[in-house]
C-alpha cells in the first residue's frame, strides 16, 4: 500500500510542473506579441476595419448602411469577422514554430524540461490569448451598438462565443502549419488556404453528389459558426471545433517529434 502511495505521489506532481511550463510557454508567445509594435499595430488594424465595416460599408443583402438600416445589430460584423480571420490568424501563428525551426532555437527549446506536447499547446494558447485580446478590443463596437438601440445581448454573447471557437479552431490549424516548415511565408499560406477551405468546404455542396452534400457541410467551419451565432449552443457544434483543436494540435506534436526520425 506504502508502495503504491510512493508512486504515485511523483506523478501527481508532475501535475503542476507541467501546467507551470505550458503557461509558461504561453506568456513567452505573448510577450514576442506585444514586445513588438507589429501587435499594437495589428489589433488597431483590425479594430478600425472592423469600425469601418460596421458603420460605413453598406449591408450586403440590403444594400443599406448601418445608419439607414435603423436596426442595433452585430449581426454584420459577426458574419464578416470569419473572413477577417482567415487574414489575421495565420498572421499570428506563421512564426510561433516556423521561426523556431529557421533560427534554430527549436533545438534549445527542446533542451528544457519541455514535452511536445508542452511545446504545442504552451505556443497554442500563447496565440489564442493574443486572439482574445484582439476580440476585446472590439467590445466597445459592441458597446456603442447597444447604446444606440434596443441590442440583443444574447446574440451578441453568441456570437463573440462563436467567434472564439472558430478563431481558436484557425489557432490550431495555423500552428499544424507553422510545424511543417521553417519559411513563414509558407506557413502564412498554407494555414490561410486550409482555414478557408474548412470555411467555405459547404459551398461545394452543390457541385458533388447528393451523399457527399451532409459530409461536407458537416466538415464545414461556417455551418458551426452559424449554429453558435445565432445563439444556439449546441453541444455538437463545440465537439466539432474541440475535435479540430485536438486533431491539428496532435498533428502539431507529431511535426515536432519527427525531428528525432531525420
């Protein structure tokens, strides 16, 4: 009994060692960010295009303004912000390993008392905190639009959740990219095609065949987006972007461990 108490003690220690180091990694990813003007930059560039889109650029399917429309409404805003995502977080993840890999200091990285799997998801969530904050940065938008009207603060929530969801899910996929090669440009590219091919997979629908149409939309990051915007959480759709982060974030430590195979 003494024995078995013994051996398990070490590894319920490990616990907080390894949770310390994943949060360690994350607050050195931040702090490249924001030690930098290029974040400063970055989160007021997308908080003025996302101003200027809101309340200067007409609505798409009605041609009116945010202005003419007379509506306190996100719902614009929270339909484009994908898109704008596509853009922005592989901005954001090209160099979190690529960099790594191309001034070799991957190589001291893995010299630390660091797993893989630290390594992925310390980088993971050092870029999802720069995300989030981007996302906070918007919020007065949001605050302008409800005080201009009658706001529906649950769709609002909705859509801010759904936001944060799908941005983690591009998080995830940026950084699989960013392990597979050393050029950020590359990495920047492949991330950004892959997020919109996952965005827009269920537009592709209406040229396969009749079987194919439910894989496809079921594949497809919009569809989730929709569900969870419109402020209908379903369980479902946060398995499905959950799952995207898992997969892309294995994938991720596998890129990293092949470094022992060469």
């Amino acid at each position: 009994m003494n024995d078995t108490k013994s051996a398990a003690a070490p590894a319920a220690a490990k616990v907080p060692g390894a949770f310390g180091n994943v949060m360690a990694l994350a607050r050195r990813e931040l702090g490249f960010y924001f030690n930098s003007p290029v974040a400063y930059i970055t989160i007021t560039l997308f908080l003025v295009v996302c101003g200027v889109y809101l309340f200067a650029i007409d609505e798409p399917s009605s041609g009116l303004s945010f202005f003419e429309a007379n509506e306190a409404s996100m719902r614009k805003l929270f339909e484009m912000i994908p898109l704008f995502f596509i853009f922005l977080v592989p901005a954001i993840t090209m160099r979190l390993i690529a960099e790594e890999k191309r001034s070799g200091t991957i190589e001291l990285l893995v010299t630390m008392p660091v797993t893989d799997a630290q390594i992925a998801l310390g980088k993971f969530l050092g870029g999802l905190f720069f995300l989030v904050v981007a996302l906070l940065a918007t919020v007065p938008l949001a605050i302008l639009v409800g005080s201009l009207g009658n706001m529906d603060t649950g769709l609002v929530i909705g859509g801010y959740l759904g936001l944060l969801f799908l941005g983690a899910a591009y998080l995830a996929i940026g950084l699989m990219a960013s392990s597979w090669t050393d050029n950020q440009i590359v990495a920047y590219l492949v991330a950004a095609i892959l997020c919109a091919f996952f965005f827009f997979v269920d537009g592709m629908a209406e040229v396969v065949s009749v079987g194919a149409k439910d894989a496809l939309a079921a594949l497809s990051f919009r569809a989730h987006f929709k569900n969870v915007a419109r402020g209908v959480v379903d369980t479902r759709d946060i398995v499905f972007y959950l799952s995207v982060i898992g997969v892309a974030l294995v994938v991720t430590m596998q890129s990293l461990r092949a470094r022992n195979w060469k």
